[in-house]
C-alpha cells in the first residue's frame, strides 16, 4: 500500500522514521528467504533449482 508524506506535515518525521523501520523489517524478511534458498540450493542442487522454477516460473 502506498502512503504520502508530507515534509511540511507536524507528524512527517514520525511518519518517516516509521516507514523507514518497515522497510527494514521487510528488508529481513527477504534477506533470511534468499538464505533459506540459498542454502537449499548448495545442498540439492539441481534438484533444488527444479522445484523453484516449478514453483516460481
């Protein structure tokens, strides 16, 4: 969902210290998905590859 802010609004650096924590959260998320594949790959190898493409292609 998108949001707006406004630097001249009173609550912007609230708003913008909040939404920068966010993305750091969802940053994480992603980061420890790609390791989890990462790693899966290393151990099986093409197997591995075959069920992403499956799966994400």
């Amino acid at each position: 969902m998108a949001i707006t802010l406004r630097q001249s609004d009173a609550d912007f650096e609230q708003r913008f210290a909040a939404f920068l924590m966010t993305k750091r959260e969802v940053s994480a998320d992603v980061d420890a998905v790609v390791r989890d594949i990462i790693a899966r790959v290393r151990a099986e190898g093409d197997t591995a590859l075959i069920d992403y493409t499956q799966k994400f292609g």
